[in-house]
C-alpha cells in the first residue's frame, strides 16, 4: 500500500510547544512508513492552519491526514470539515491528542515528548488503515420538547413558538412558573416577580404553537437528533381540563386539608388553597385544580365528595386515569431546574428543631404578597419579628454538602434584608463569608443595602442556640459566630434565623438526564458540550440545556441560557437535514454463522436476523455505532466502521512501537 | 504575643505552611476560607489569644513564633467540634497536635508549660507501665509543674480515694518489652 | 534506573476519554506511562485488544468506562465487565499476573479520578515489574493473533473493496 | 455476641464503678465482653501532644493483638474510642504511615492488616442488642425520672457517618450535632430523656489538670442546662466526661456560687436500676455525687 500521508503538528502556541520538542517529534515522523509530508504550526486550528492542510489535499500531495494537537473532543469536527473542503474524505483523517492527553498532563519534557511521538505513530498507522465512509442524512422533524415549565422552559417555549415552531412543553406540577412563581420581588431591580412572570405565563397557556402538558412527566425518550420518539404520562388531575372553568367552588368546599391549617404561622405557609383539592397558586398556568389523593378523603374512605357536588361543570372526575402520550420530536431542550437544599441534615442550625428557624423558600413564600400570610413576615406565633438573622452558604461552599457556590444566595440574602427594613421595624443581621454581588446592578444593590443600616458580620454561622447565657438571651434564638473581620466570638440574639439553603439540581433530572443519554457531573448538574463554548448543547446531539439543570443561576442569566438554547435549535431546524454519524456496524454475511447473538447485545435493536438468508443484518438507521456487536461476534462477522479491529490492532502497534 | 509595628517578610517563616501541611493532619490546611465556623464552634474560642480561624491565618502568612508561642494550641481540648464543621473538612483538632508537638519540641511551649509538663509526664508513665497510673500522674505532674497547687488538687483527690476510686499501686502489663521494642522502632523510623 | 512500565488504556469516547480530558483542561499531573486508545464504546473492547496490547509489549492495560447506569449505549459497560471478568481467569493461563488489566468506571467529570487511578496503576504495574514472560506469552498466544490478524486482514480487504 | 473487650485504664481504676456496672449487666444481654490480654494504654490525647507516630504505634499494637480474634474490639471508654478508630482509620488512609507502623509492629513480633472494627459499648448495646431488648429486660420501669443524656464529643467526632475525616462510615451511628441514640435508650429504660442542648458540648476534662478554670467553666454550662430541663441526673458513657462531672461538682459550685446537686451515672448503671439491681451491685455508691431524694423515691416507686 502506498498512501501518502501528512502529519500536523500543532504549537498550540505554548500549551503544547512548552512541553514537547516539536523539533524532535516533526523529525520522528518524517521516518514513519507512508507518511510523505510533515508540517509544523502554531495554530492548526486557525484559519491558515487549515488551508495548509487543505491546501496539501487539493495539490494532491496527500491522501490522508493526521493533525496532532488537542483532544479530538475539541477538534475532530474542524479537521474533517477541512478534508471535505479540500476534496478528501473526512475519515481518512485521524488525530493524535498530545494536549488534553499528554502536554497539559506531565511535567518531564522528555517523556512528554516520547509520548507525543507514541501517539503521532498511532495515529499514522490507524489511518492508513481507514477506509472512506459516505455521510448520511436525516430529517429534522421542525417539532420541539421543551422538559420543564419554570421560567427557563418558558422562555425557550416562547421563543420557538413566536418563531412560527410547534412546541411541547410539559411540567410536573399542575401549574407552570417553577420557583419564579413563589417570589415576591426580583433582586436587584425589585420588580415584582408576578408582574413580570405572569403575563409570559398566560401567553404561553393561550399560544397557539405550544401544547402545554402540566401535570405530566416524561415517560421515556428514544432515537436520535431529529427524529426523537417521545412518551409522556398525563398524571390524572381527577378535574376535566374541558369543563373546569378555574371557579374555585370545590376548594371553597373542600374539607381535606393539603397544608395543615392548625400549627404555626410557618407550618402553614402556601401560596394557593390548603385544601385537597387545590391550584398552587392563583395565577396557575392553567388556571385548573388538582386533587392531592394523599390527603383527599375521597380517596382515603370514599366517603366525600363535596367538589363534584358543588362543581356546576362536572369537571370532577373521580375516576380519571394516567394518561400515555406519544410525540415525535427534533430537538429536546431540558429545563429541569432546581430544588433547593434541605438544611434538616445540618443539626446545628435547628431547622425543624426550632419554630422561627425558617429556609429561603418559606420566608420568600412568605413575604409574597399572594401568600396566606398576606405578605407578612411573622414569628411562628404570629407576632412580629424585632430581630432577624439571615445565614449565607447554608448547604453550599461546604465539602459535605455542596461543594459548589450556589450563585443568587448572596443577592436574595440582600434582597431579603431591604424587603424586611422596607416591610418592618427589626435589626437584620446578615452573616456571609464572602459577598459576591457580581451582576449587573449588584454591586450598586449592596451599596444601596449597607446605607439600610444592615449589620454585615462576616463569619460562617456555627450553630443557633435556644440556650442563653445572659438575661436578653432567654427566649430568643442565639446565634454563635465569630466576626472574623473583629476577629471575636459574638452572641448576637434573634427573633428568626432565614437559611439561605443553596440550589441542586432537582431530583427528577438524574433519571431524565438518562433517558436523553446526557451526562450528569459530580455536583449533580448536566454536563454542557463545552464549558465555555458550548453552555447550551450537550454531548448528544439534539438535545440542549437551558436554566438550573446546568448550574445555579439567576433569573437574567436563565433567561439568556434559555434564548440561546431556543436559537441552537431554531438554527438545527432551519437546517432541515441534519449528517448523523457513519461509523455503525456492517455484518459480513459470508462470516455471520446466524448465531443470533449480536441481536440481543444490540442495545438499540439495530441488528435483525434474516431467516432467509440465515444471516443477521444492521439496520443502520437505528445504530449509534457504538460496537458492542463487533466485540461480541465470535465468528468475527460484525465490524465496526471506523474502528475496526485492524484499526484498533495498528493503533495499539503504534503506541508500543518505542 | 510580639509586638511590631510593621511586618517585614525577613521576619516571617514561609515555609511554615507547608511544614504543616506534610504532616498526615495538616492536609487541606491551604485550602482554608477564613469562615470562622471553627472559631465560631470553639469552646475555648474565646479565652485563646487567637482562635483557630486565626492560626491558619498566621500560618500562612508564616507568623511561626506568633502561633507556637499562642496559648491557643493548649486550650485545645479535643472535642473536634471545629473539625466535623469545617466546610472544607480541614482537620483542625489534628493540626492543633501538631503545632503542640512543635512547640514542644522547640521549647516555646511557654503558654502550655503545665500541659507540655502533663503531656510528657503522661508519656513516660505509658512508656513505663504500658499504662496510666492515675495517681502517679497527678502526684508527678503536680510536683514538676505547679508544686504549690497541689492543696488544690488535693480535695478531688480525696473524694476519688473516699469513694473507692483511686488504686495505689500501677498495673505493669506483661509483655512491656514488646511495647518497648515498638517504640524504638519508631524512633529508628522517625516520626513522619 | 526505575523500570518505566508501558500501559495502554482503552476509553470509552464518552465517559472516560472526556474524564482523561478534564484531567487535562484543569492540568492535573500524572505519570506519563499511559497512552490511550479511544474507542466509542467499553463495550466496543475485545480481550484481543488487550491480548494483542499484552503481547505488542504493554505491561499493563486499563480499561475505563461510563459508571454503571451512565453507559451512553445504554449498557456497554456492563459487556466490558462480563469480558473483563472472564479475561481475569484466563490470563494466569498465559502467565500474565490478573492484576496487570484493570477495569475501572470514569465518569466525564473524574478528571481527578482518572489521574489518580493512572498514578496508582503505573505504579502497581512497577512493582509488578515488566512482563517477564514476554517470550512464552508471545509463544502462546502466536497462534490466537497469527490466526486473528489474517482474520481481519481478511475483512479489511473486503471492507476496502 | 462476643467481642474483644478493651476497657482502658480510666475504667481500670477512676472509673472501677463503670466496670462494675458492666460486669453486672452485660451478661442479661447475651454480651459476652472477652478481655484483651495484656492491653496497653491507648495514649489518649496526651501522647499524642508530644509523638504523634509513637501514639499510633502502642494504640496499634493492641488492634494488631485483638486481630487474630476477628472480633470487633468494644470499649466502653470515648477516648479509646476515639483513639483506636483514629488509629485504624489513619492506617487505612496514609500509606506512608502504615508502612512505618508496620515495621514498628514487626520488631515487636507484631503484625496488623486494618481489618478491624472498633466500637464503643453504646454502639453495642443500641444496634446489636437492640432498644426492645433493653425495654424487655427493664422490668421495674423508671417511670418519673428525667434523665440527660450526655454523650460528650469523643463519641460522636469526629467519627460519625459522611464526615470526611473518616474515610469509611460504618463505624459511625450517629450525629455529631444532635445524635439521639442514647435518648432512645432513656426511654427504653421508661425514664424521661430530657431535651437540652449542650449533650454533645465538651466539658473541658483534658484541660481540667492545666487549665482547671476554663474547664470548670464548661462544666458550668453543662450542668446548668441539665439543671434548667429539669434533669434529675445525667448519663453518660465515658470515664473521663463522668469524673469531670462527678468529681469536680463542688469545686464548680465553690467557683461559681451555684448550688449543682446532679448525680452523673454511667449508662450501665442506669440499665442496671432499670433492670432492679442494687445500687451497690452497679457501683452507684461510689459516685461521689451521691444519689438525690427524688431519685431515690421514685427508684423505690419503680
């Protein structure tokens, strides 16, 4: 065989240059077998880095390429493209990571080197073995899945819909809005959450792209970019959607209790009905009610039924059922959100141990204007706060919980501080380790908070106490900390601690993240493509991210997240077409014994036998070339394009060739 | 505590940090955020001349002579409060030894000197007997560090020996050879 | 001088490769005695493979892929582990101490996992010491890749066709 | 159930009425405690002030003793506790610091592989025996009695479950804020556990020899809060928590003017009264807080 092959060796200006001898490593592979041309330069990846390549093609000096440079995760794309410009085919081209994979990783420059040129051998003798693959090409069906109806979900529905696409939207709960929905006002402009959430609500419950399925969950998510079969579970709501016209007369009725009415102040915070039968708040998109079966005595005895009585419809169904709902989707975009965290593990602060302990959550639904406590910010007996103290990083910044920074506690602790000054008479103390007001207008809101005559004490909360030690102690919350910027010890006694618990990924996201095949990281968020260039996109093509399932975020930065995911689809759905992987699994059917093996392997149920001839067959629309078939064959009759065991033997040769 | 006005980075020892940093407690020691939950947590907090949060302060800035001289490091009781709190899971009551051990071993024990001269007394007795006498111990200690308080040790004392509680003769285990082989070992090895 | 043992990994694209990666985008250090193949799949991973590694004169070969439940096929890692099992027993056959394959799960955000396990790996493969029986191995194993490798030279020329 | 029973030395002398206690009790529960023969001081955390590896090394050699019984090793003491597991954890988790404690052992004729498990008699008596089985054998109620719990530190840090100082959580079983097994032990007894909040603060016993006022401060805090939830008594589980407590009651008072009456009895002891043993038999008579009227009548109710 005699191909002519030419090897790039990438500077990467110093990442890679700084620790391997380019020198010595250009003069190794100018001795290694077919290979006719070597060139060196300090950005492969830029724009005369490519036309070297493509211009080599197009002078037929070479027939297959190998750039050596970072890893083919960032990469491959940009060199194959270069091949097909130049006229050649995109898989007799290989790469050799001496980045990602060695130069960024060792510290010896000599045994880096060797490395390099290990892996530049490996690739040389891969590729001469490659064999051109032609493209293929799918639709792309123009519909999208939209998971999740927090305000991430909604922007990106939106956005899609007023783009003339058709939408799928569905949402857990029986109402959109997420979290955005329970507050009252938005840091740092103070506008009211309501006012500014509820109107997108609407409008994503009357528009006519976008079908709204609330109360329903994902159920599984199969194929691939462009053609995703959905299956969805349409909880029962026992209320017909058709006939209910949002009255509210059943919940006036109800005598099941959801929230419990008895208790304290706290216990019973909620923003819609306490009732069984409820809407979660009164802005709900759509405007229906649900019935909780947990508390509805209807379903605990059989014995009431008050709201079917008293609904002048007839929307209650008592004996409705899940539904299953199949779509055909392009694009998925996940918007999952997040939950925040439970602060009952860490005893020392006594959340659930003392009354006036509260999270963020609570004290958010509290001071919303729509709450049952009208707004007011009240002590578990009813009476009103003098003092309040706010604890920064409750579950976050800390190894035995989050490890992560949740990002917006530190902007609603000061939300928090100005609404209580603005609202009534008490001390607020905030107690943060470090301040990050890093938005826009953030800095100037702190400004703005530090003239509000708040008590700013730097230190991480150690523990509340109910124990006192001095006279103004006795019946109040003591909270021990150290003043670190003081540098003492102070016990500073208060009326109500808020924890600013942090945010996590919400737990429905693992088992959806899995069912789209995305990757979850250690803090338990999605992995993006790329973390700087790729934040919206994941690593299976077509199903994108946008909000808290990808980190904590605030709400402008949501909203961007959301409208960049909306427009990487919007622009995969202007495409039409879109080029899905060629390298799948081929059978020889001169080799293939029938054994039928490989059809149960297949996880995807790409591989059928064929009774006629005896032998089995890859149906190629349904491969993702994954190559368990290949591996498994014991009549070697199956081989995976593009790593086929010559492949794969001359890469191993190449590596161990030193 | 030293008094300067200005600090000049000729006075200060940076190689202290990482010094602490070898020994198996001192791991994650750089990672520190000055959080003062260990301060915050201490229940000698308040009664050190820095609390904790301090110390990992000074260390790194390689105030060397400020820390071992502290009387923080003794006030030290081993409750490991700091230690389970601590977001970044320093292992704080471990350091705490380790700067003991320094400061012992350069003789700027001084704020410690009662528990350096316990510590060591405890030591030897172990190294003995193979175990702690407790009347020997107080007796020993008492006599080396404090001689004049020994009335005020005395009525505790009484109330152990009244009630049954205070043994007169030490108990030698058997095989105090083997014990003592071990630890001529570790002297051979070194400490880590 | 120290014996500086060669060992080959084979990653999966998704999972591990992306964690090997991640090692190297936050620059953590590790021994350099690792070169990897990347293949799409742990499943995609015969114990030819590592035979043919073994033979070509690795001492050592590891084999990562996605954590149990993560497989991007779904369960590919779970045939990685049945092969890796089964290589297990038989590799004593040939004289090749068990230890010398290792199979681990590395997740897309291991990076620091994937350097720790190299490091622990290279030097476990060093006090193993180099694969002394190099020659017998060769010998025994001659007729399995004589007969593999015309196998695939065979379905080469027919793909190539 | 029989376990390698390593008492330590508090319980071999200051604290004879624990053991006593034990003695009394443990055989009703089918615990059969064996002792380690020839068991060597922990070293507790006064060695370790002044060598660390040495400290190690004689708390290593009695897990390398207690091995060849593949036995867990139960003490009844928090300080040994603490001691041993730090021991088995550090020999786990550093190897540079095993291999030296292994060379160490090995002049001694010794050898150890960090395959054991320490417990602490609490532990026992709550997860292999059980709560039902302690409310079984608690046949003369103790109906009235207020009862707080105190654990102290050592019991509870830092060995306890998802705490990143220990590398494996199985040998801790509970919270090192608000653990609450003993609570539940209490009311197995049908006494009252009293909720306060200082159960697992310190009480300054190993600074009570340098830094006597400090310590007695601490121990201010804690009986006052006993006090104020109207505990009758405090139990504990560790010698040195029960002598500091018991001991050094009315120097408390002397210092601060306060007038502390509060016996402070092992948690064996307060089985053994569940159970209608004599007070003598449990060692009850050798605190030296002796035990208050109202104690006394409603153990004579029981």
């Amino acid at each position: 065989m005699s191909e002519r092959i030419g090897v790039y060796v990438c500077h990467c200006g110093t990442n890679i240059a700084g620790k391997v001898d380019i020198d010595k490593v250009v003069e190794f592979a100018k001795g290694l077998d077919d290979v006719t041309l070597v060139r060196e330069y300090k950005f492969m990846c830029s724009d005369p880095g490519q036309s070297l390549i493509q211009k080599d093609i197009e002078d037929g000096l070479i027939n297959r390429v190998v750039v050596a440079s970072c890893s083919p995760l960032m990469h491959e794309k940009t060199f194959r493209n270069v091949c097909t410009r130049g006229g050649l085919n995109e898989y007799l081209f290989a790469m050799a990571n001496i980045r990602e994979q060695c130069s960024w990783v060792h510290v010896d420059e000599a045994q880096t080197t060797e490395k390099a040129k290990d892996l530049i051998e490996a690739s040389v003798r891969r590729v001469a073995l490659q064999v051109p693959l032609t493209k293929r090409e799918v639709p792309i069906n123009p519909q999208t899945l939209v998971i999740g109806g927090g305000i991430a979900g909604i922007q990106a529905a939106l956005d899609l819909a007023d783009a003339g696409k058709k939408v799928i939207l569905i949402e857990k709960e029986p109402s959109i809005g997420g979290h955005m929905a329970k507050f009252d006002k938005t840091f740092p402009t103070l506008d009211c959450s309501a006012c500014i959430l509820t109107p997108k609500m609407v409008s994503v419950g009357q528009h006519e792209n976008i079908e709204l399925l609330s109360w329903s969950e994902v159920e599984d998510i199969s194929g691939y970019v462009g053609n995703f079969n959905i299956k969805i579970r349409k909880k029962a709501r026992y209320v017909d959607a058709e006939l209910c016209n949002g009255c509210g007369a059943c919940w006036e009725k109800c005598p099941g209790t959801r929230v419990p009415r008895k208790g304290n102040v706290h216990e019973k915070l909620s923003l819609g009905p306490t009732t069984s039968i409820y809407m979660p708040f009164m802005q709900a998109v759509p405007a229906i009610p649900v019935i909780d079966t947990e508390t509805c005595i209807r379903f605990k005895n059989g014995k009431c039924g008050i709201c079917a009585a008293v609904c002048e419809r007839n929307a209650i169904k008592y004996d409705m059922e899940d539904e299953i709902v199949e779509f055909e989707v392009g694009n998925i975009i996940l918007a999952t959100g997040f939950q925040t965290f439970d602060p009952e593990p860490v005893k020392r602060y006594g959340y659930g141990r003392f009354d006036n302990v509260m999270t963020a959550i609570e004290f958010e639904i509290m001071n919303c204007a729509s709450g049952n406590t009208g707004g007011k910010i009240l002590m578990a007996d009813g009476k009103e706060p003098k003092s309040i103290g706010i604890v920064h990083c409750v579950g976050s910044r800390d190894k035995h919980y989050n490890e992560y920074c949740s990002r917006v506690c530190c902007m609603y602790a000061l939300k928090y501080s100005h609404l209580i000054k603005e609202k009534i008479d008490a001390e607020v103390y905030e107690f943060y380790i470090d301040l990050r007001c890093f938005g826009k207008g953030y800095e100037e809101f702190y400004d703005r908070l530090l003239g509000e005559d708040v008590r700013f004490v730097r230190g991480k909360v150690a523990e509340v106490t109910e124990v006192p030690i001095e006279e103004a102690e006795k019946g109040k919350l003591v909270v021990e900390v150290e003043d670190t910027l003081v540098g003492m010890v102070r016990r500073i006694p208060l009326d109500m601690v808020v924890l600013c618990t942090g945010l996590e990924a919400h737990e429905s996201l693992p088992d959806v993240a899995g069912l789209c095949s995305v990757s979850i990281g250690k803090d338990g968020f999605v992995i993006e493509k790329h973390p700087k260039l790729g934040p919206v996109a994941t690593a299976t093509d077509g199903v994108f991210i946008a909000g808290c399932c990808q980190s904590p975020k605030d709400i402008p930065d949501t909203v961007a997240q959301a409208s960049a995911a909306s427009s990487a689809v919007l622009s995969m759905i202007t495409r039409e077409k879109i080029e899905i992987e060629s390298a799948t699994a081929s059978v020889d059917e001169d080799k293939c014994s029938g054994c039928k093996l490989c059809n149960s392997l297949c996880p995807y149920l790409a591989i059928k036998y064929d009774e006629e001839k005896g032998v089995s067959v890859v149906n190629e629309a349904l491969c993702k070339g994954c190559g368990t078939c290949a591996a498994g064959c014991p009549s070697n009759a199956i081989s995976a394009k593009h790593f086929e065991d010559r492949q794969i033997f001359a890469e191993i040769k190449g590596i161990l060739s030193a | 505590m030293l008094e300067r006005e200005v600090v000049y980075e000729s006075v200060l020892d940076h190689d202290f940090l990482d010094e602490i940093y070898s020994l198996p407690g001192g791991h994650e020691i750089k990672k520190c955020i000055q959080c003062g939950t260990c301060s915050g947590s201490c229940p000698q907090g308040a009664v050190m001349d820095y609390a904790p949060r301090k110390i990992f302060s000074l260390i790194r800035a390689g105030f060397r002579d400020e820390v071992l001289e502290s009387n923080t490091i003794w006030y030290c009781s081993s409750c490991y409060t700091c230690a389970v709190r601590c977001p970044k899971e320093i292992k704080i009551t471990d350091v705490m030894y380790a700067l003991k051990r320094i400061a012992i071993k350069e003789g700027k024990a001084k704020a410690g000197r009662k528990a350096a001269v316990l510590s060591k007394t405890f030591m030897n007795m172990v190294n003995k007997y193979g175990r702690n006498h407790e009347t020997e111990l107080m007796t020993r200690y008492i006599l080396t560090a404090d001689p004049f308080s020994a009335f005020n040790f005395m009525p505790q004392g009484w109330r152990l020996f009244s009630n049954g509680r205070l043994p007169i003769m030490p108990h030698k285990i058997k095989n105090i050879e083997q014990l003592r082989k071990i630890l001529k070992k570790v002297e051979e090895l070194g400490e880590i | 001088m120290t014996f500086e043992p060669k060992i080959v990994g084979f990653l999966c694209n998704w999972c591990s490769y992306t964690g090997a990666d991640l090692a190297g985008t936050a620059r953590i250090k590790y021994a350099p005695n690792i070169r990897s193949v990347r293949v799409m799949c742990s499943g995609r991973i015969e114990p030819t493979f590592i035979i043919k590694a073994l033979f070509e004169g690795a001492d050592g070969v590891l084999i990562a892929g996605c954590h149990p439940g993560d497989c991007h096929y779904q369960e590919g890692n779970y045939k990685a582990l049945r092969r890796h099992r089964l290589l297990q027993r038989i590799l004593p056959e040939y004289g090749v101490e068990p230890e010398r394959v290792r199979l681990e799960w590395i997740a897309a955000s291991e990076g620091e996992r994937f350097a720790t396990i190299v490091n622990e790996f290279t030097e476990q493969i060093r006090e193993l010491g180099p694969l002394g029986v190099k020659e017998s191995l060769a010998e025994a194993m001659k007729d399995d890749i004589d007969h593999h490798e015309e196998h695939i030279e065979e379905s080469g020329a027919a793909n190539e066709a | 159930m029989k376990y390698t029973y390593y008492p330590g030395c508090s319980v071999k002398a200051t604290a004879n009425l624990y053991q006593e206690s034990i003695d009394s009790v443990m055989p009703s529960f089918g615990v059969e405690l064996e002792e380690l023969e020839d068991w060597n001081c922990c070293g507790a955390t006064a060695y370790m002030s002044v060598k660390e590896l040495m400290s190690f090394a004689i708390s290593a050699r009695n897990l390398a003793m207690a091995e060849k019984f593949h036995r867990d090793v139960v003490t009844p003491c928090s300080a040994c506790y603490l001691v041993l597991n730090k021991t088995n954890h550090y020999f786990n988790d550093y190897p540079d610091m095993r291999k030296k404690l292994g060379i160490a052992l090995e002049a001694g004729g010794l050898s150890y592989s960090g395959n054991i498990r320490v417990r602490h008699l609490l532990d026992v008596m709550v997860n292999d025996v059980g709560f039902e089985k302690i409310s079984e054998a608690a046949t003369s109620k103790l109906e009235g009695l207020n009862i707080a719990p105190y654990y102290g530190c050592q019991i509870v840090r830092p060995f306890y479950y998802g705490c990143g100082a220990c590398s494996d959580s199985e040998d801790a079983f509970d919270d090192p804020d608000d653990p609450i097994c003993m609570d539940r032990l209490i009311e197995a007894t049908g006494a009252t556990s009293v909720k306060y909040s200082m159960k697992t603060k310190c009480c300054g016993s190993s600074l009570m020899g340098t830094e006597e006022k400090q310590a007695l401060k601490l121990c201010r805090g804690l009986l006052a809060d006993a006090e104020n939830n109207g505990a009758h008594c405090i139990v504990t589980i560790c010698p040195l928590c029960q002598m500091n407590l018991d001991i050094y009651q009315p120097k408390v008072n002397s210092l601060f003017g306060t007038k502390f009456n509060i016996p402070v009895i092992y948690f064996t002891q307060l089985i053994g009264l569940a159970m209608g043993k004599k007070p003598e038999e449990l060692g009850l008579n050798k605190l030296a807080v002796k035990m208050t009227e109202p104690m006394k009548q409603i153990l004579q109710g029981a």
